[in-house]
C-alpha cells in the first residue's frame, strides 16, 4: 500500500476585535456603522477584523469609566476606540486616561476631532479649511452635503465612502502632521485616520 499522505489544515488567522464607542448618539453613531457594515461588506476586511459599534451617554471621561468598567461587556475586545468631540473643552486628560487604561491584554484609543466630528466628514468631500469654530465646520458639511437643518447630524445617501482614503490626508490644514494616538490636534484637525487604519480600510503602504 502507498504511504498515506497527511494534508495538514492552514490555521485560519483570529479576527481583531474592535469596539467603536462614542457618545455622539446621532452623527458620530450613524458613520461608525456605516464603517462597520463596510467592514461586513468585504472579504477582506470581514476575515481580518470584527468590529462593533455601541452608543454611550456622558462627557468623554464617564463614557470611558463606563467603558473600562470591569463588569463591562467590552473587556473581551482587543481595542476599544472611543469617539468624541472636542466641543470647545481640553479633552487632553481624557486621553491620557485612555492610554494609561491601555493593557498588553486591551488598547484604549481616544479619538477627538476639534473642533467637531463634521472636520472628519469635510474631508471626505475636500481639504478642510481653517474653521474658526464648531458652528462654522458644521455649516460647511451642510453646504458640501446639501442636508438642510433637520437633516445636519444625518449622512446623505450619497456619502462618499470611496474617499476615506483622501480623507485621511485631508483631514487637517496642508503642512500639518497627523496628530499620534491617544493626543489632541490642533484646530482644524482629527485622528480619525489611526481608526481607518486600524480597521484595515485603507491600501498597504498607504500614508497618513
């Protein structure tokens, strides 16, 4: 008899999971999804990473107590990304916080946008300019999307997905640099770019 041939089984690679946290219960909320089910949409990114989109209410530092909470459901994900706003506040403490909650076990990532989460959605459409104020980003993002009042915290149904990548590179004034993970940028400006990276949303090699 011929010697039997043993076919070894390639060990499938873990997924990364991923919690999206943000207490923006509308705008912030409804963008993450939208990333989440992108991720559900390809291939690609559905063996590589799972991620989950959750709303909590409260100032960043009580959305992260919540979220670091040793009975909360999150302590089984890997990274944990929470979203917010800098609303005219210093969110510095927040974000050290976050980096000091960081374990080899789990990341805690804190992404803040100043002076709004519409500097991130801006430049899914443009460079973004030099606004001088939460008020005035957010009226820009309804001229470039066309959304009237009612509609200012929703995403039109022509959001441009495809240009998460540019958008990466135009979420803060030209000549600036990409602020680090768990830091505050400068106004305008967003670490939103770490997140899409860390989801595997933008091509190797590619530069923030």
């Amino acid at each position: 008899m011929g010697r039997q041939i043993k076919r070894g089984h390639k060990k499938r690679k873990a997924r990364k999971t991923i919690l999206l946290v943000t207490n923006g219960a509308k705008t912030e909320y409804r963008y993450l999804s939208g990333l989440v089910r992108r991720c559900g949409e390809s291939k690609q990114l559905r063996d590589a990473v799972s991620p989950r989109v959750e709303s909590i209410e409260g100032d960043p530092l009580e959305v992260l107590r919540k979220v670091t909470n040793p009975k909360a459901d999150s302590r089984d994900y890997e990274e944990v990304w929470i979203v917010v706003d800098h609303d005219g506040e210093d969110r510095e403490e927040f974000l050290r916080r976050c980096d000091n909650k960081s374990t080899r076990r789990q990341k805690i990532v804190g992404i803040v946008s100043v002076p709004c989460f519409e500097v991130w959605l801006n430049a899914h459409y443009e460079q973004v300019r030099k606004y001088q104020n939460q008020k005035e980003a957010q009226s820009r993002y309804r001229e470039l999307t066309g959304l009237t009042s009612k509609e200012r915290k929703g995403l039109p149904s022509d959001f441009p997905w495809d240009r998460i990548e540019d958008a990466c590179k135009r979420s803060r004034l030209s000549g600036v640099e990409l602020p680090d993970l768990n830091t505050q940028g400068p106004c305008p400006s967003t670490t939103m770019p770490h997140l899409i990276r860390a989801l595997g949303m933008l091509r190797p090699g590619a530069e923030l």
